[in-house]
C-alpha cells in the first residue's frame, strides 16, 4: 500500500470515529431529554393527582345526607313524600311558607268535608271566603238539596257527624298565571262517618289548587283569611283501592 493509500485510509478511519463519537453522543442528548421529559409528565401528573386529592378532601364536609318522611298506604301501596326530616334532632324541617299552605289547605278540608249539623253554617262562611267565586257557586250547588240529590245535609242530616284525617299532601306543581303563583297540592284523606258508636271510614284523593291574592277586603274578613289565600280548583275523587 503506498503512503497516499494509508493517508487516505486513515483519513477515512478518523472521519468514521468521528461520525461514530458524533451518534453517540446524540444518542446520549436524545436519551437524556427523554429522560428529563418523562420527569416533567410524571411531576405534572403527580401535581394533578395531588390536587384532586386535596380538592375531594375539601369537598367532603359539604356533602350531605337528606332524609326525607315517606308515606306508604298499606291498601294501594302508594308512597308520598311527606317533608325532609333534619337528621340532627329528627324533627320535621319545613320552609315558612310550606308550613302556611299546609296550614290554609287543612283548614280548607276540615271545613269542605267534615260535617256536623251545627256548624254547618260557620263552615259554608269560610269556604266561600276562601274559595274563588267560581269555586264558590260549586260548592253552593253541591251543598244544595234542589240541586245535588247527594247533598251532605241531605245524606247525613242531624245526627251523622263526619270527620277527616289527612294522610299524605304533596306539592305537585306551580305555575305563574297572571303574575301571581298557582300551586297544586295531591291530597289523600280519610273520611269517617259515625252515628252513636257505630263508625265507617272511606279513603279520598284531593286536587286543589290554591293562590294567595292581595286584594281590599273587609276587616272581618281579613281577621278570618289575612293572607288572602283562595281556591281556585276543587277536585275530590274516591281513592282507588286496587
């Protein structure tokens, strides 16, 4: 081999070892800053995972628990929502106004369907002040013999007394017609007839419809309804029993 030969050979073998050193040490960046890459993804991940961590953690306290009273008729086997119950003194917890419209529909019923031949007059007087006139002329023709074959004085007369009890009352709907809020409450009742110590019981579901209205009124009327409550759809039908 001549001398320009192994000068042009070892001009080659030195670019080689070059070039080899030269991959090698890109090979070595390249790993490197994978390596440094999957630090910052798992440090990254790690941050986040600590902060869902830390963001459960706060949140647990708020989450709560609300029972509520439910109401299942051994007969029909429906079940009503009654109210939700405060699980720290297990007492009834109810809005202020919920216990107003519960208190005006009760006192709506005890004066619609009970019945006794003397208070017959006082109970006509505070339905039709808390009903709407057309509510009004219903009850006065249902109540009125000439009109209703089944007319309680008709059926009941003088020594049948008829009381009732409320099993459920639901709030089933609410709308605004006019401006002022209509609510409608499903309410299931017991009616019991007695005469003597002879008594019978029958069950009823009840649609009412109710809105409190601020109109001028009479002092005395104010005294017996001071909010204006009015019924302004009156429904009562036999409770199923199948």
């Amino acid at each position: 081999m001549t001398e320009k030969e192994k000068k042009t050979k070892g001009n080659i073998d030195q670019q080689y070892f070059k070039e080899a050193r030269s991959w090698d040490v890109q090979f070595s960046d390249r790993v490197k800053k994978s390596e440094k890459t999957a630090w910052m993804i798992a440090g990254i991940s790690s941050g986040i995972a600590f902060c869902m961590a830390l963001a459960i953690t706060v949140m647990m306290p708020l989450k709560t628990i609300e029972p509520y009273v439910v109401s299942v008729d051994k007969s029909t086997g429906i079940v009503d929502v009654i109210s939700k119950l405060d699980i720290s003194n297990n007492i009834i917890n109810e809005s202020t106004q919920e216990v107003i419209d519960k208190y005006w529909i009760h006192k709506y019923l005890l004066n619609r369907e009970s019945y006794s031949w003397n208070t017959i007059e006082h109970a006509r007087e505070i339905i039709g002040i808390l009903s709407t006139p057309q509510v009004q002329v219903e009850y006065a023709n249902f109540n009125n013999p000439e009109k209703n074959a089944d007319a309680p004085v008709s059926i009941y007369g003088y020594d049948i007394n008829v009381g009732i009890a409320i099993k459920s009352l639901t709030f089933i709907k609410s709308e605004v017609v006019s401006g002022i809020e209509r609510k409608t409450a499903l309410i299931r009742i017991t009616k019991t007839q007695s005469k003597g110590s002879y008594s019978v019981s029958s069950h009823w579901q009840v649609t009412l419809t109710f809105s409190y209205y601020n109109t001028p009124s009479a002092q005395t009327i104010r005294y017996l309804n001071p909010l204006g409550f009015q019924v302004v759809h009156y429904r009562i039908d036999p409770e199923s029993m199948e």
